[in-house]
C-alpha cells in the first residue's frame, strides 16, 4: 500500500499521536474478519463498533444499497416523504415491544440521545408540564459525543474537558462488589434502583422529565442489570410520572440474544432508542421508538394541520440508502435465524469467557449475549495502560477487541463459530500473561 498521510485526519476517540507513530490500518474485511494493510486476517472480536453482527461485506447490504441509489439517492426529509422509511418504521415498531408504535430516523446514537430526550422534555411542555424538564443519567453510562450525550452520560473522561452541558442528574452505577465474575445478570443489586426515588425527590418529580439508562452498559465495560432492577426502575417511574428512555443503541437487533433488551427483561420503556446494528453498520442510521401515548399527544397538540408538531430532525433523517440497508439487515437476521444463534451460542461463549478468571490482573468478568467485559487490575497511578497493552498484544496476533476505561470489551459477530470463540479466549489468555 502506498504511504498515506495520517497528518490531516484529527482521529475520533483516538489517541492520535499514539495511531500516527504505529498505525493499525484495515483495507478491507470479510465476515467475521479484517484484512490490515499488511495483509493480515485479523478477528473481528467487537463487530466494528457493536455495529456488524451479521458479519462484513454481506453482499445483500451491498445490493440492496446499490440498487436504492440508483432509483432514489436522495428525498428531502422534511414536509416529503419516501416509502421506504414508513415501510421500515413499521417493521422496526412491529419487532419492538408491545406499546412503542412509531419510530423517529436519526443518524448516529448521539442524535438518537438528543432525540428522546427533546421529546421527553416536549411532551411534558405539550401535555402541559412544562417545569418537568431535568433528564437523569447513570454513572458509567454512555449515550454518544453531543452536548446532550455527555451532560447525561457518566464516563468521567468523556465529561471532564466541557464545562456546563445539559441540566441533568445521576444516579449510581450497578457495578458492585459482591457481583464479581457473575454469569448473565447478577442476583444481587435490584435495590440500587431505589436510588431513583431519592433523585426524584430531591429535585422534585415536577422538574424531572426522564431517566435515561442502558439496559446493559455497553462502553463501561458491559455492565448487565441485576435481576429485578430495571422492572423497579419503571415502577419509580411510573409512581411519579417521569419517562423512561432505554438507550438499546447496542443491545437492539440481536446482541444479547434478543431482538431488544427490553424483551429480554420483560420492562418497555417509554422511549427506545436504537441505532448500530439497525443496518449491520453499513451505513449510518438510528431511530428513537416512542408509545403512541407520546406521538398522540404532539398530534393532539399540534394546532393546525399545516403546521410542524414537533420542530425536530435531520437532513438525513430516514435516508433512503439507508433505509434499503437497514431492511437488508434485518432480513439476513431474520432468514438467517441469527438472534436464536446467538442465544443458543451464549452458554458457550459464557463458559469459554469465565475460563479467563484466575488470568494474570483479571478482576472481573461480565456477559450477556454475545458480549462480555473483564475489569483489569490496573498499573499504579496509569489506570487505562494495560488493556490498551492487551488489546495491543491481542491486535498482533491477529484479534481485534476494545479497550476502554480499565476494561476489555468483546461483541462478537453472530456468525462466530464455536472455534473461533476458543482461539478468541485463547488469545486473550495469552496477553493477559504477557502484559
Ligand atoms: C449505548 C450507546 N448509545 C449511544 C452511542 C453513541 O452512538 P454514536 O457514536 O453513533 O453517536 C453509543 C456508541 O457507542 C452507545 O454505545
């Protein structure tokens, strides 16, 4: 390959003078694997970003994309519609659970955030309470970059250089000692949500618009729920009319064994917001899910029928390519039964992944689904070198996985074969030892 200049592009989420010394580049892939630029076959151990499930380069995607921009590239979002985003409206909201009627096109996660959260604070100011407008988020959530992402998430990291974002609270993380090396949910914690009743009080259930939580925290280094706690936070919720918003921008489409982790626990938020996988990460889409009860009341309150009932949306909001990807993907996990693989899988990969306690600095381990986090030990006083370190090892040796915080993240793809997992485990094992 010949040599690109990697001055100009300011990387995302990168440390970039560390990338430009030893770039890691990747020229193409297929299924479940990259192909690097020194031609390598690298495993795909977190499906792109938790975006390509079904595996890369699946010619369908690419089919389904290519024939929509040749017959409508482009439709203007606003005031016109294409058929194509009703018809994926419709089969998302079917997909979803019981009660979440109507679907609002985003482009990204972050905008997904800001989305639910403008129309959670709206519905209150449409349903005629308009003091109710502070949003809640939990430490060690993450929902996305905007200045609405960061005031509500709680990655320190990712808040610390922006001074006064959103209005917002937090309530505590379910990360807790005791729950260590916990297979799937933890028994133990459904009394963390009780918590929610205090930050409601303290602010006043007329000023509190929403609580914002992922189901299963994803870039924290997969923190699944403990049983019984998000049931209880949707009844806290519903005691003191505050709206529930599940960030699924993760979980939707399959992760975890499911279509949504909202299914899987049996809760339905008010609001769901999904994104990533919609379109196998193709190309870039995310929707926010909201109950009739929601989109009924803009409709009830919108004053003439000419005019806008929710001033709201993107240029590319419901984009007709990527609408064709998105019924794509979902056709392949339907046809291909991808979401039952995963569940069938889970016992297997669970088992191989608990393998790694007892590893040198191994500290925890999570998973739910074909996703899993192990907390390392850190070095004193550089808490984020030494899954940076593992991921390096890992990366070598022909294994992509994430490294965040004091974790190390694993989404595999769907497609992932049992033997795949054993060399995955493997290979972790061995940087664990070496590093
Ligand atoms: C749960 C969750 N919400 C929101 C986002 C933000 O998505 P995006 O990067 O597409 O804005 C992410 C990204 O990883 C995420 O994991």
């Amino acid at each position: 390959m010949s040599e690109v200049n990697l001055d100009a592009f300011w990387m995302p989420y990168t440390a970039n003078r560390e990338f430009k010394a030893k770039p890691r580049m990747i020229v193409g892939a297929e299924g479940a694997y990259y192909v690097t630029s020194d031609q390598r076959r690298v495993f795909d151990g977190l499906s792109g970003l938790w975006t390509t499930g079904a595996g890369h380069n699946r010619p369908e995607i690419a089919d389904a994309v290519a024939r929509q921009l040749r017959t409508l590239d482009y439709a203007p979002a606003f005031q016109f519609g294409h058929p194509l985003a009703f018809e994926l409206a419709e089969r998302v909201v079917s997909l979803a659970p019981e009660g979440l009627d109507h679907a609002f096109f985003v482009n990204s996660g972050s905008e997904c955030t800001d989305t639910a959260t403008k129309i959670a604070r709206a519905y209150w100011r449409v349903s005629g309470q308009s003091s109710k407008t502070k949003i809640i988020g939990r430490a060690k959530g993450y929902h996305g970059a905007s200045w609405g992402a960061i005031s509500f998430g709680g990655i320190p990291g990712n808040r610390k250089l922006w001074g006064q974002g959103v209005d917002s609270d937090h309530l505590g993380h379910t990360l807790i000692a005791g729950n260590e090396f916990t297979r799937g949910q933890p028994q133990f914690g459904e009394e963390l949500a009780d918590e929610l009743e205090q930050v409601i009080g303290l602010h006043d259930a007329s000023n509190v618009a929403a609580v914002i939580v992922e189901p299963i925290s994803g870039s924290a280094g997969v923190i699944v729920p403990p049983v019984g706690y998000l049931k209880r936070l949707r009844e806290i919720c519903d005691r003191h009319q505050v709206l529930l918003i599940f960030d699924e921008v993760i979980t939707a489409f399959g992760r975890i064994g499911n279509w949504f982790a909202a299914s899987e626990f049996g809760v339905t938020p008010d609001l769901l917001n999904v994104a990533k996988q919609l379109t196998n990460g193709a190309i870039p889409l995310g929707a926010v899910l909201v109950t009739g009860e929601i989109y009924d009341a803009f409709m009830a309150a919108g004053g003439p029928e000419y005019a806008i009932e929710l001033p709201h949306g993107y240029t590319y909001s419901g984009h007709p390519v990527a609408c064709a990807a998105a019924m794509a993907s979902l056709d392949i996990l339907e046809q291909e039964g991808l979401i039952d693989r995963v569940r069938e899988m889970t016992p297997g990969f669970e088992s191989r992944i608990h393998e790694l306690k007892g590893a040198p600095h191994v500290t925890d381990i999570r998973n739910f689904g074909f996703a899993a986090g192990l907390t390392l030990a850190p070095y004193p006083e550089e808490p984020l070198r030494r899954p940076f370190e593992v991921a390096m090892h890992c990366w070598r040796n022909g294994y992509y996985v994430r490294y965040g915080g004091d974790t190390i993240q694993l989404g595999l793809p769907f497609i992932t074969e049992e033997a795949e997992i054993d060399a995955l485990v493997n290979a972790i094992g061995e940087a664990l030892t070496e590093n």
